[in-house]
C-alpha cells in the first residue's frame, strides 16, 4: 500500500518545475540528529518500506496547514518567511510564528529545519499537541514512521478524539507495513469527523480493500454517504466493489441511489440496466436500456462524446440481443 | 453547536426567563446589544434558497432571519450560530424561497433587537430556474485581496469601474445589474486567513455595500491554501464560505461533496468551479474524486452554455507564472481540460497570474507552450464583432471539441509584468496561444444571451481592452464565417451583376439540392439564406425574410408577400415588386429530392461589396428553419470575379 497519498506524477524533464506543494519521496540528509535517528531506525526494520508521498496534507485535521505556496522562488514565501521574522523579533517569546516556520520548513521538505523549530515552539510554551503532531508529520516525511507512531500514540493517550493524531498513527502503520491496524484507525479517524471530504472517505474507503476488509469499506462508504449525501465519487468504487463480490442487488441500490439524483445520466442508467439483468430482471432492464440510449438520442449526433458514442453502440447491442424482447430505438 | 460562555451566559439567562413566563428578548434586556461584527453576506444563491451569513459581538439566541417578498418581511428563519475567531458569533440561515427570479427584502435580528433595517440594501434576488433562457451578466474578479505594503487600493478602482461601467456608479445599483459574481481565489492577501479576510475583504464598506445585495461564490486561490486544506476541507476558507456540496442549489448535474469543487446552474448557464491547489496536485489519489465528479457532472448536464472557473490557468505566462513550469497549472491541462474539452465546455476563466490574457477559441492544447499547433487553433480570430468576427460553435448546448476560450484574469487588485522577478526558469514573451495579453488591472464581464456569449475585460479606468463573443448553435441567416459540418451535394449559382449605377445591379442566387420542408406557412414565413465568403470572411448575403403575415404586409396591399397554396405542397413563394428587404423582388422555395432555392434582388440596397472579391470565395446556403446547410464546391473554372462586372460563381 502506498505511504499517504499516491505518489505524485513523475515530473517532465524540465528543470524549472517545480510544485508549490511537493510531496516526492526524497530522503534528506540533514542535521546528523535526524540523520542519526533515521539510521538506527533503518536498521530497526528489516523491510523496505514503501515510498510514496507526504500525508502533511492529511494532518491538517490537527493543524489546519496545508502546502504553501512555498517554492523559493515565489515572493509570497519570502513574504511569509519575512513577516514570521518580522513577528518573532517583535516577540521572540511568542511560539505561533514557529509554529508557522515549522510548517513552512515542513512544505519545503527540509524536515532537520521543521523537526528543530517544533522543538524550539515547544520550548517557548507552544501548544504541546500541535507541536507533537506537527513532528510526527516531519518523522512520517523523512521516512521515520516509528518515530511519528510513538508521537501520535502519545498523543491520542491524552485525547483519543485527535483526528490528526490519529490519522498519523494509520499513516505510520501502513509505513510500518500494518495495514489492517492502519485501515483500522483511519476508519476511527472517519468516525469523528462530522462532515468528512469525499476525498477523505475514499482514502479511508481504499485503506479497507487494501487491507482486505471489503465488508469494511462498504460501511466506510455507506458512513461517508451518511455525512456527506450521495456523491458520485463514493458510490462508483463502491459499485464497483458490490459487484466484485457478486453483490448485483447492493450494487443496484447504490445506483438507484445515484439516478435519482441525476435522473438523465445515460451511463448510470445503462449501468442499472446491466444490474437488472444479472438479477434476471430482464424487462427493466430493457427499459432502463431504453431509457439510456433515449438520453443519448436527445443530443445530437454531433454533441455526443466518444464516450457516449461508444455508449450508444453498447446500448444498441444490448437492446437487439435475443435476451431483449423489443428492439431498441 | 460549539457555545462559548457567552453564548451559554445567554442562552441560560433565556431558558431562565422562559420558565419564568418571559420572553428571550426581555431576559437580554440585561444584556449588551450586539454589534454586526461582519456582514451580512450572501451564500448559496438558488431558485428557492439563500444563505444569509453575519457575525456578531454577542447573541441573544436564537438569532434569525426575516424575510419577505416585500419590505414588510413576513417570513421567519433561525440561524445556526457559532462561535468565530473574532471573539463573537458566526450566523447561518438558509432560507426557503417561494419564488425563483424574484426579489427578497431582509432583516438580520436575534431574539433581543433587530440588527438591519429593512429596504433596498437589504435585498437580493433569487436566481432563475435552471434552463431559463434570459440575458445573464456575470462578474468575475479575481486575486483582488488588498495587500497592505504591497498592493494599493487599486482593487476598489477596479471595482468601481464595473460599478460606473453596468449601473450608476453605486453598490446597489451594479448588484442590481449583476447576476453572478465570481472570485477567483486569492481574495485576501498574503494569508487569506480569517483575520487578514475580516481586514481587507469584510471591513471595507464599498464591498459590504455589494455583498449584502449579490451572492458571491468563489473559487479556492493558493493563498487561501495558505491555512486551509482543500482535500481535508478545513481551515478558514471552508468555515467563511459556503458552496454547494448536494445539489442544494438546483442543477442539472451532480452533487460533489464537497466545497472545494462544486456545480450550479443560473438560468441557460451551467458552472463548474474546481480546485487547482490540493485536489490536483493528488489527481492520481485521494484528489481524483474531483475528476471523477467533473466527468460525471458534464455528463448529466444539459445546459446552453458550460462555464468553468478556477484559480491556476492552464495557459500563462503572466507574472511570475508560467503553466509550462508550476506543476499545479502543468495538471490542470493535462488532466482537467481534456475533460472539459470533450464535454464542450465554453469558457474558463481563471486568475493566479496578475494580468489579463486570453486565448482564440481552441481545443486540445495539452503540451507545453511551444508544442501549439495550428490544428489547436479551432479560430485564431480575436473573436471580436467589430474586429474578425465572433467564434462560432455548432451546437448550442453541449459539443465535443467544438473549442473553448480560456480566460486569465488575475489582475483586480495587481499587475505585473513576468519579467520583474527574472531567473525563474520562465520563458519570455506573451503566451504563444492567446489572443491577447495585457498588462492592466481590471476585472472580465461575461454576459449571455440565449446563444450568445460576449466577454468583456474591463479596466480600472473604465475601458474595455478586449472583447470577443461566442455564438453558438445553428446559424439564423449567414454567420460571420463559414460554417462547419454543412453537405456538400447539390447544385449552386450565385450571380452579382455590379453596374456603374448601383440602381441597375442585380443579384441572382440558386441552390437545387434534397431540401427538408420545414412546414414552412404564412404566419412563419421562410428563414433561408445565401451566403457569399471572401477569404474567410462574409461578403454578401441574400436571406429570405422570416417572420409572416404580421411582419411582411405591405402598407398597400395589406398582404402576406409569401404565397403557400396548399395544393401544392413543398412549394413557397415570395414577390416584393418595392423591393423593401434590402433589394429582394422574389423568392422560391421548393422542398424534396429535388429542392431548389432561388432568389433575385436589385438596386442599390442589394449591399454589394467591393469587387473582385478576395479569394477563396465559398458559397453556403442555410436553412435556419431545418437546421440545414450546404455548401458546394465551387467550380474554380468557372469563376468570374470582376472588378466591374462582379461575380459570378458555379459549382456542384
């Protein structure tokens, strides 16, 4: 399974790219603390782990940062940099704008820079929580999930609601190569967020079937559904998931589910019809066909996509099959 | 509902005073009376709904909106109140509208004082039903955040320009004149934080003014990005704005789930606003359920018109970022306008880079900058009526491929050049794919009107720099440029006799092809034309004229001037002995296999260009009625085209 997110897109061979928030899975050697603890850590771990990108996205849970618009060529970082400077020599007491150079040295990947000043913020009284979540996103970025696992566990020992933390702990279990514990937490982590993101949903829906709980992933969607309404981008893997386990009645509620919300989407509607006919409901799905290739037909010949021109053949196949006892139109 | 003390100081004092008999208002007598801390601004604008948002110091719960079709109100609806960062209260109220296309009036309250005043800079409209056809303005401005030490007040001249430019210089009356509004990300610079919002977004009295009479919507700019997270949804962004996550404002599509990335329909207009910060820069993982939602949501749409916004261009090079170098811009046309494209979006419109910059109308120009090609180039014309001609595209409604224009506009509140931070990897130079780029703060109006769109770049002084216009659907009479996609088969003559005295000239056209009967009658009338192209460019037309008995009736004779005798069916005719319509004397009409269209016109109103006409001529008839055209090869060896005797044309 991959670490996080997928790992981004291979660059083109340009080298003025450059993204204004980069997660590629580069190791760095930075102060020898860090270079030292990812040592031993290596050495603790007889596997290889995984490389994928940065979940400092995901954490935002906790600390409602995101990748900047960091790259040092763009102004706004050095404006951002500038005015942490400018707030830090006013009062160089005050943690946030570590907090906030933290995370700007986070984006930037220089982990040995985040990992100090979170421990610098800690020393000027910075919130503890927000500094240990924010290091256990620089461990899991510089590749110590041990590290970033004692930390989350630490900090879901004081507070088992910490949906950061807790997210955290799933990444570093999934590094560590656990996915079944992983799936596990960030199915907890969905439990405590009211209104989660679709994206949210189904990173927590894939977590599942990566560790081979399907039944669980099914309820993730179903849970996702519940918060945030029918959305096409949850119900479609999960479709797909009922009828690969030969669920053609479960995966036919969740498509009537969806053409009720969008009564003229052709594909869903041959969709349906493909769901009627393998619970033998052959005239409805007929009719379903029908009504499939109806919506295609009332856009003209020239405003139809390839794909609904492929649609269209499909239909038209279906419809003239002996199992049909009409034609089509 | 997260309460604070304060808020649970009141609402004890109030559940105490109920028991006693009291009312809530009379147990906040004790209490201070609140102060609007920010707002009231509108949310979710729809048919049937509209989200009222205001924050105060402090809240006699619950607090409310009232509402009405007149200022009298009449209608009640509690908000939802939280606490915000300002030290008070955040207010919500969603409010069930009887009647689409309508005005409201109202008054923000809590259970102890009214808040507002009812009138005119209370009000709003609420949107027409989806697929209603009527002229629609929409506004966008994009990264207009005011920047203390960085970017003046130029915003606010910019804003006032559109204000002097659509109405009488005031709030009121441009959200009168305005139907949507658009931001287009980076709304508050550099942080677009809750507290730098509330500074330079909120305070200001002119964008008050305007926000508490037009919805706004927007689009999530990288430095929003800055403290809030668009694949988790949280930060301040998401907790100041509300999008349509289900559908709630009526559309054609498909609900998204999320605020990041959303669709809604205003009348004939279907938009879709994406995000190009984190939900793209993970297309391949947890951020491609904003793909997957997008393909779905052009596939159930039947909209006239598709309009799509987003911060990052897929196309730039305008300060300090070029789409050949960021990443996030390098995916948005890699990955999202190949989507869009085949689904027939019209129009994107995007801001980030702080200039104005537009391309022709074109389609799949994946490829970096220097890989354009001129099959791209669906029209490389500036799109303008006065200048090359408006784009056309066939289908009104949605058309794969049929081209799409691409907006930059970045340049409400700033303007730079690309070259004031050099030795950025940038290429110089204007994008090789636009049509126009300027240096010029200003913000761009589009406005449509059934199956015309026409987009405008207005500047801070009140000029407009740029302005195209996309046509879409079956041409009514002959277009600007020849039309696409029309048959080929039949046969054609058109003769233009220019004489020295323009009295004496004549004009004489002829089609004979399989032509569909349209049912063409009295009442109706015909709507036929031949069209006559001169190097690409429209330089003489002969239409039958449409419209019937009420339209073409002689002062005189107070008759129809189209002739249907029912006993011969498939046959028209059309005589005008005083030649009203621009010289015509007749027309004839007959439909079948073996159709012909033929007209004759004379003197000097026949609108004769100058002769020899450029080349290549090409010669096109439509049928407006039937949605037909043709258009016959010419016979290059019969061309006669003469500077004294004009043209003469065969072909089929």
């Amino acid at each position: 399974m991959k670490r996080g997110f997928a790992a981004p897109p291979t660059q083109p061979d340009n080298p003025g790219h450059r993204r204004e928030c980069n997660r590629p899975n580069r190791l760095r050697i930075g102060h020898v603390s860090i270079q030292d603890q990812r040592i031993q850590e290596k050495r603790g771990l007889d596997r290889r782990r995984p490389g994928a990108g940065l979940a400092g996205c995901l954490a935002a849970f906790a600390l409602l940062a995101t990748c900047s618009s960091g790259a040092n060529a763009n102004p706004s970082f050095e404006e951002k940099e500038k005015a942490i400077s400018e707030a830090l020599a006013k009062n160089p007491n005050d943690p946030a704008p570590l907090i906030d150079r933290a995370q700007l040295h986070h984006d930037n990947e220089n982990w040995d820079a985040a990992a100090a000043t979170y421990f610098l913020a800690k020393e000027k009284g910075a919130d503890r929580t927000r500094t240990n979540v924010g290091l256990a996103q620089v461990f899991l970025g510089a590749e110590m999930p041990l590290a970033a696992q004692t930390l989350a566990k630490a900090e879901l020992e004081r507070d088992d609601t910490n949906v950061g933390a807790r997210v955290i702990l799933a990444e570093s279990l999934a590094a560590l190569g656990d996915h079944a514990s992983a799936a596990a937490e960030l199915k907890k982590s969905l439990a405590l967020v009211a209104s989660p993101s679709p994206e949210f949903v189904l990173r927590v829906f894939h977590a599942q079937i990566t560790a081979n709980q399907t039944d669980s992933a099914l309820e993730v969607a179903d849970a996702g559904t519940t918060k945030i309404g029918v959305v096409a981008s949850i119900q479609l893997p999960a479709i797909a998931l009922e009828r690969k386990l030969g669920r053609p009645q479960a995966a036919l509620s969740r498509i009537e589910r969806l053409v009720a919300q969008a009564p003229r989407h052709p594909g869903w509607l041959a969709e349906r019809g493909d769901l009627l006919m393998e619970l033998g409901r052959s005239d409805e799905a007929m009719e379903s066909y029908r009504r499939a290739l109806a919506m295609i037909h009332e856009r003209p010949t020239g405003r139809r996509t390839d794909a609904l021109v492929n649609l269209q053949h499909q239909l038209q196949t279906k419809l003239e099959t002996p199992t049909g006892k009409e034609k089509g139109s | 509902m997260i309460t604070t003390p304060k808020l649970r100081r009141h609402l004890l004092r109030c559940s105490t005073a109920l028991v006693a008999g009291l009312t809530c208002a009379s147990a906040a007598l004790a209490g201070p009376a609140p102060l609007i801390t920010r707002g009231p601004y509108l949310q979710m604008p729809g048919p049937n709904t509209m989200t009222v948002v205001w924050h105060t110091d402090v809240v006699t719960a619950p607090a409310s909106v009232i509402f009405g079709e007149t200022v009298g109100l009449g209608s009640i609806q509690n908000a939802i109140s939280t606490a915000d960062l300002l030290g008070g209260f955040r207010h919500s109220a969603t409010l069930s509208l009887a009647a689409p296309n309508t005005t409201y009036f109202y008054q923000v309250a809590d259970a102890a004082t009214t808040l507002t005043t009812p009138g005119v800079d209370y009000s709003f409209n609420t949107s027409p039903l989806p697929g209603t056809r009527q002229p629609i303005r929409i506004w966008t401005f994009g990264d207009s955040g005011y920047w203390p030490g960085h970017f003046g007040t130029e915003y606010m001249d910019t804003r006032q320009a559109y204000y002097d430019h659509v109405a009488d210089g005031t709030a009121n009356g441009a959200a009168d004149a305005t139907d949507v509004m658009m931001y287009l990300g980076d709304n508050a610079y550099t942080l677009g934080n809750d507290a730098t919002y509330q500074s330079v977004f909120f305070s200001p009295p002119e964008l008050q003014a305007f926000h508490q009479r037009q919805p706004f919507l927007s689009a999530v700019g990288n430095h929003e990005g800055f403290v809030s997270n668009t694949l988790a949804e949280t930060g301040d962004y998401f907790t100041m704005f509300e999008f349509p996550t289900a559908n709630e404002l009526g559309t054609n599509g498909v609900a998204s789930g999320s605020e990041a990335y959303y669709s809604f329909d205003y009348g004939n207009i279907h938009f879709v606003v994406l995000d190009s910060e984190e939900n793209i820069e993970d297309f391949a993982g947890a951020g491609a359920a904003m793909l997957t939602w997008l393909e779905n949501d052009l596939l159930a749409t039947t909209s006239d018109w598709i309009i799509a916004a987003w911060h990052r261009p897929p196309y730039s090079r305008g300060f300090v970022h070029d789409s050949d170098v960021e990443q996030n811009e390098i995916d948005m046309r890699e990955q999202v306008v190949p989507i869009i494209e085949d689904y027939g979006v019209d129009l994107v419109i995007s801001g980030h880079a702080h200039t104005y910059e537009r391309t022709p109308l074109i389609d799949n120009h994946i490829g970096l900058a220097n890989t354009l090609s001129a099959s791209s180039l669906l029209d490389a014309g500036d799109g303008d009526p006065a200048g090359d001609g408006p784009y056309h595209k066939a289908s009104l409604g949605q058309g794969p491929h049929e081209g799409t224009v691409y907006i930059v506009n970045g340049a409400a509140a700033d303007v730079r050049s690309f070259d004031e931070f050099p030795g950025l990897g940038m290429s110089a130079g204007p994008h090789p794919v636009m049509n126009k780029s300027l240096i010029s703060l200003g913000t761009s109006i589009i406005e449509v009107d059934g199956d015309v769109l026409t987009g405008s770049f207005l500047d801070d002084t009140g000029a407009v720099l740029d302005t195209f216009q996309i046509s879409k659907g079956f041409p009514n009479g002959c277009p600007a440029t020849p039309h696409s996609s029309c048959a080929t088969v039949g046969k054609m003559s058109v003769a233009l006799k220019n004489k020295d005295d323009n009295e004496k000239d004549k004009a004489k056209v002829k089609l004979k092809t399989n032509m569909a009967d349209s049912g063409w009658d009295l009442s109706a009338g015909a709507s036929v034309s031949a069209c006559v192209y001169a190097d690409g460019v429209l330089a003489f037309s002969q239409s039958a004229p449409n419209g019937g008995l009420a339209t073409y009736t002689t002062a005189d004779l107070d008759t129809s001037l189209w002739e249907f005798d029912s006993s011969k069916p498939g046959k028209y005719s059309f005589k005008d002995k005083g030649q009203t319509f621009l010289g015509l004397k007749s027309v004839k009409i007959k439909t079948g296999e073996k159709g012909s269209y033929a007209t004759s016109a004379g003197g000097a109103a026949t609108a004769f260009p100058a002769f020899p006409l450029q080349t290549p001529i090409v010669v096109q008839f439509f049928n407006s009625d039937a949605e037909e055209c043709w258009d016959i090869p010419v016979d290059e060896s019969k061309i006669k085209n003469d500077a004294e005797k004009g043209l003469g044309v065969k072909g089929g």
